[in-house]
C-alpha cells in the first residue's frame, strides 16, 4: 500500500466539520478494510457522521482516528485545500496531518502485518483503493482468519474537531469498542508520544441588561456588553495562577516543555502545562448602536492543568458579581496514562526501533478523543505524523517520510500485541 497515496485520497475528500460528514471517507476506509480480510462495521448516523470500525470487540490494542477537519478557508493556499497533491516530498491538503495521515499510516501497518508475501499469489488481481491488490476468494478467507487472529481493532470515526457525540462518544456508548490499549493516531513530534492532556472547560457565559437609548448611557440603561467585557477581564486573571504537579507529572512536563519549544520558539511554554489557559473565541450582542445592550453572550475555551477541577473554575464563573446565564459546551479534567503502561512501553519501544533515539513521553496541551477514551477506561497514548505548527492552517501538509516512518512504528506496535 502505497500510504501518502492513502493519504491524498483522504484529502481529497472533503470532510470538513461543519457539516462533518464522513460517509463517503468511511466508504473509502472500509473498502480497504475489506481487501485487508477485515468485515467493516458501518455506524450511519443523522447527516453523514458515520464511523467504521473493524477487529474483534475484546481485541488488545484499538488504533483510532477521527476523519473530519476543520474548515479549510479559502485564501493564502499554495494548492487547493482538498486537492491532495503530492509535491516536494510532502502530501499537502487540509487534514493531511490532522489527522488523515495518521488514519492512512495505521492502514498501511495493518497491511503489512497482515498481508505477507503470498508466493501461490500476486499476478491478476485487480487494484482497489490506495493500490491495493484485491485478492481472490481463497486468499479472502485466508486474510479474514488471518483477521481473526490478531488482536487488533480499529476505529475510525467522526466529529472529533466539534465534540459532537456522534463520533467517539457514540461507539462508547453503543459499547462498539470497550476498554483496553488505545493508541489514537493524532500528529506528535517523531519522539514524543502523548500520554496526557490538559482539561477542557469550554462553555458560554450570557449577560443580561436594561435596554434604553445609547444617548443616556452610562446614566440609564444597563449595558450587557460591558457586564461581559468586564467579566472577561476578571476571568482571565485565571491564567496567573501556577499549579504544582505532582512527582510524575514533573518529568512528563519537562518533557513536554522541550518539546513545544521545538515547535513553537516564541511561546511561553513554561506556562503552558501548569497554568490555566483561556480565550474568548467568540463574543455577539447588542441590539444597535443607538440601543444599551440587553443582551451578550461570551464563548470561552479554557484549557486546565492537573491539579485544577473543572467544577472549580465553573464554580467560580457562575459566582461572578454579575451572575451569568452558563451553558456548557464541553467539560473534561486533566487526564494521564502512565508512562510504565505496557502501551507506553512497548509505543516507546517501537518509535526508539525506528529512529534508533530515546523517546520521551510528553503531555499534550490541546484536546482529543483521548480524553473520552480514558474516561472510559482505556489506556490511550497519542502518536502520529505531521507538520505540528500547520495543525488548523493554511497550507496544511505531511512529510512523506514521516508518513512511512509511522508505518514502521504502527507495524512494530502491532507485533508486539501479536
């Protein structure tokens, strides 16, 4: 299998989110499932979230990967954003490393693992998706026991960039896939595995006031939209408090803390993985310019250290002087699997195989499934290829080489469950 191949044709299905449709990615992902012996199990959810899943329920290791992305844009592309070009050694589109590349590598471990050289086979088979050669009936029922057998199980799915519940959440809840190793293929940098991540808090806050003419404010009226801008003034104040980890979380954090400087020089990494992170992404209100707002609303994305509880900070939202209306969008506490996990060990194992140097675990600053995976029960790491500080931007793009270097990694996981 050719996988930046795999990976461009990923692209080039446009799964942006919204809408998040995935049904015909999920085609795509099961055919191929197919060829390899597996028999796809196909969830068709409301408006196209479909998610495909494959490998025996009570398997030992579950590889998982989300097949929408963010919406593309679009100015300031070199190529266009679904066009999955191939060029410069790179695979370029919107998703190519979050996270279709990932989806594409696991693909092509699983093939290599279970499609060994056939010597009674090899000539006359017709081609399927991402050059895959489509066998023939014996050789179907040899890859379906072959199947079987491996204790490996995968989940591709949908709604990852927006929370919904169609996704992850779903196949949780329906018991699709039920808890063991999880090793969820988002982009890392090439020697660090995630092996936590932050919390979440992301929820709206909404004012009210006392409508009147904007010729007498501030001597009459109460304006909503400045009860929010002082309330986002008084919550930021959040983000100066340090909080101390724990022994465990030191290292991982120092770790870490290495590693985002590699990626983003100009950040302030010290404050990253220890303090509250918070944006107010999206602020509407008001009636007209000549009318005291009776009404704004603030969404605000807030990311938690250990050590600090999301009941907390809402706690001390609501409590503000002027007792906003909370909605909760999303709401997770810091989550961690341990490095000495035998997924973590054996993940390790794999990566320093590949690229003959240590591997550092490190704790993740953003959000993913993994959060929902580990809350369940599973023991979920994070690895994957892709270009780290185009995750969401323009000019998304994967390297080719990191494409085939998580092949080896994925394939070297894969034997050590066998």
């Amino acid at each position: 299998m050719d996988v930046a191949r795999v990976c461009s044709d990923l692209v080039r299905i446009n799964t942006e989110n919204p809408p998040g449709r995935t049904d015909v990615a999920v085609e795509y992902v099961a055919d191929i499932l197919e060829s390899l012996g597996y028999l796809p199990r196909i969830s068709r959810n409301p408006g196209g979230h479909w998610n495909v899943c494959a490998g025996p329920r009570d398997s030992e290791l579950l590889f998982c990967g989300h097949l929408d992305v963010v919406p593309a844009g679009v100015d300031g592309w070199t190529h266009d954003p679904f066009s999955g070009v191939i060029e410069d050694g790179f695979v370029w589109g919107r998703g190519s490393t979050d996270m279709k590349g990932g989806c594409a590598a696991v693909l092509a471990a699983l093939e290599r693992v279970l499609d060994e050289p056939d010597e009674q086979s090899g000539s006359g088979k017709e081609t399927g998706p991402g050059g895959l050669s489509m066998p023939d009936e014996r050789s179907r029922s040899d890859k379906r026991s072959r199947c079987d057998e491996l204790p490996i199980s995968v989940a591709f799915v949908c709604d990852e960039e927006n929370g919904r519940v169609d996704g992850v959440q779903y196949l949780l809840q329906e018991k699709a896939i039920i808890p063991c190793d999880c090793l969820v293929a988002e982009p890392t940098p090439c020697l660090n595995p995630s092996v936590g991540q932050k919390g979440l808090c992301r929820f709206q806050a909404t004012f009210q006031g006392t409508p009147g003419h904007g010729s007498l404010y501030p001597f009459a009226g109460v304006n909503a939209i400045v009860k929010a801008s002082s309330f986002i003034q008084r919550i930021m104040k959040v983000t100066e408090k340090e909080y101390a980890p724990e022994e465990m979380m030191s290292e991982l954090i120092g770790n870490s803390e290495d590693a985002i400087a590699q990626i983003f020089p100009d950040a302030d990494v010290a404050r990253l993985l220890t303090r509250i992170t918070c944006n107010p992404g999206v602020i509407t209100g008001g009636e007209g310019t000549n009318i005291v707002a009776e009404e704004c609303m603030v969404a605000l994305d807030m990311r938690l250290p250990w050590g600090c509880s999301p009941d907390a900070v809402l706690a001390a939202v609501a409590n503000d002087i002027f007792s906003p209306e909370i909605c909760i969008e999303s709401c997770a506490a810091p989550t961690c699997t341990s490095p000495d996990t035998a997924l973590v060990q054996r993940l390790s194992a794999a990566i320093e195989g590949v690229y003959r140097k240590p591997a550092r675990p490190i704790l993740q600053w953003a959000a993913s499934d993994a959060r929902f995976l580990r809350a369940a029960g599973f023991r979920a790491a994070e690895y994957g290829p892709g270009e780290i500080h185009l995750l969401h931007a323009q000019n998304e793009r994967v390297r080719v080489s990191q494409l085939e270097h998580a092949v080896e990694v994925y394939e070297s996981l894969i034997r050590a469950y066998v």
